[in-house]
C-alpha cells in the first residue's frame, strides 16, 4: 500500500494540512503511525477516508440529529467497520427520506388549511385566551410568543389589552405548527405567508423553499426541501464510497 506524509495527502485531495491534522484530532481518521522523526506516515486508507469524510460533510444536514448522524458514520468508518458504516448509512438515507415526506406533508397540511378543507370548526366562533390556545394546539407558551415576535402572527387584544385567538388566527397557528413540526424555518414561514396573504394563488412549495435576494441570512431550513433533496444524493454518495472501501481494505484497512 502506498504511503504519504502530511502534505502530500492534503494537496492530493486539495485541502489543507491542518485539515487533515484536525480529522486526526476529532476522530475522522485513524491515527497515522509516525516515523522516527515524528512525522506522520498515511496510508491508501487514510486516503480514502478522508475522502469519505468530506462526502458526508459536504451537505448540512441540521434537523433532528442528522448531523450527528453523518460523524457516527465516519468514525464508524475510520474504525474500519464498514458492514457497520454501511448499515448506519442505509439508516441515515431513510431518515431523510422521512423528514422529505413530513416536509411534503406539511406542505399539503398547508394547502388543506388554506382551502378551508378539514377544519374542524367552519364558523367564527372560537375566542380563546393565549393560554387556551396553546392547550388546544398543544404547543407551548413559549412557541406562540416566539411566533408572534418573529412577526407570524398577529393578534387583535381586548379593551382589557388581553390577546384573543379567533377562527382565523387558529388556522394560520395550525399552519405554523405544521411546517415548524416538519423543520421549516421562522423565516421561510414568514415568507410564505407575505406572499401569499399578496397572492393566494402562490405555488406554496416553491415560495417556501426560495430565500429572497434580499434575505439577511439564508440557512438550510430556509430552502428544506432542496437541502433535503441534496442529503440524499449525498447519502447515497456515501454508501458507494463504504462498499468501494470494504472491496478495497476488506482484509485490513490500516495497511
């Protein structure tokens, strides 16, 4: 098998050699052995891993643990585990496919919503309390507030000065709940929901998923449903690496 110093294997996958020191550090590579002289001495498999590495934290993947996810997988890999690594990716992909299907779904939810389908209640008669409201939704006090402050919701207040959540207001907090619950961001909500209140006949998967220009920060969860999409393409890019790696070092990876 060959071998390579430290510069050699960074300027061979174009990076720098403190990355490849850094992937030493955290795990992402096993520990070279050294020469004599203290240098570092890579190997085919250090290669390759690397590699392997960058492939899994090409896409940012944020929402319920995924990331966490990918540097499992990597470490897994390192150890030379690949049956394991490959198993772990299988798992990986099939999350994000499920967290593609809750996106769509909420997307659907919305458009039910909008259309008035499926409501439970047809006539304005709900007058509920902040607190009433966050019981009937089942969401906590501390969300509806959140909301409010980012500017989602807007909500009308008594004489008292004591906010009151009607029909209306149920459904755009029912909107919310959906997509939030499905890991759109505040803002692409809130984008959403400017364009449509101008135009009710938006495509809501389209305008949820493109930031504006003029958009101060864009985040993944901004543009889910394309982040989401590239996951998977990554994912699988990723498991044909492993099974070309297990052909590879089968017998012993660190050789």
């Amino acid at each position: 098998m060959n071998t390579y110093k430290t510069s050699e294997i960074a300027r061979s996958i174009g990076i720098h050699p403190n990355t490849v020191r850094l992937y030493e550090e955290l795990g992402l590579i096993p520990k070279p052995e050294r020469r004599a002289n203290g240098y570092r001495v890579f190997t085919d498999f250090h290669m390759e891993q690397i590699k392997f590495a960058r492939i899994a934290l090409k896409v940012e993947v944020l929402q319920n643990g995924l990331r966490k996810e990918a540097i499992d997988i990597i470490k897994t890999s390192a150890a030379g585990n690949f049956s394991k690594a490959i198993q772990l990716t299988e798992q990986y992909l099939q999350q994000i496919r499920n967290e593609q299907r809750n996106a769509e779904e909420a997307i659907e939810i919305t458009v039910k919503l909008l259309s008035g389908d499926g409501q439970e209640e047809k006539s304005d008669t709900l007058v509920l309390t902040r607190k009433e409201t966050a019981d009937y939704l089942k969401i906590s006090m501390d969300a509806l507030r959140n909301w409010e402050m980012n500017g989602l919701m807007t909500i009308k207040r008594k004489q008292n000065g004591y906010r009151v959540y009607r029909d209306e207001d149920i459904r755009r907090l029912k909107i919310i709940r959906s997509l939030r619950c499905a890991n759109y961001s505040l803002s692409a909500i809130l984008r959403m929901l400017n364009i449509l209140s101008q135009d009710p006949q938006a495509n809501i998967r389209q305008v949820i998923d493109t930031p504006g220009e003029d958009d101060d920060i864009i985040s993944v969860c901004d543009k889910l449903l394309t982040s989401l999409q590239y996951a998977e393409e990554n994912a699988k890019a990723m498991l044909a690496h492993l099974e070309k790696m297990q052909k590879q070092f089968h017998t012993n990876p660190t050789l």
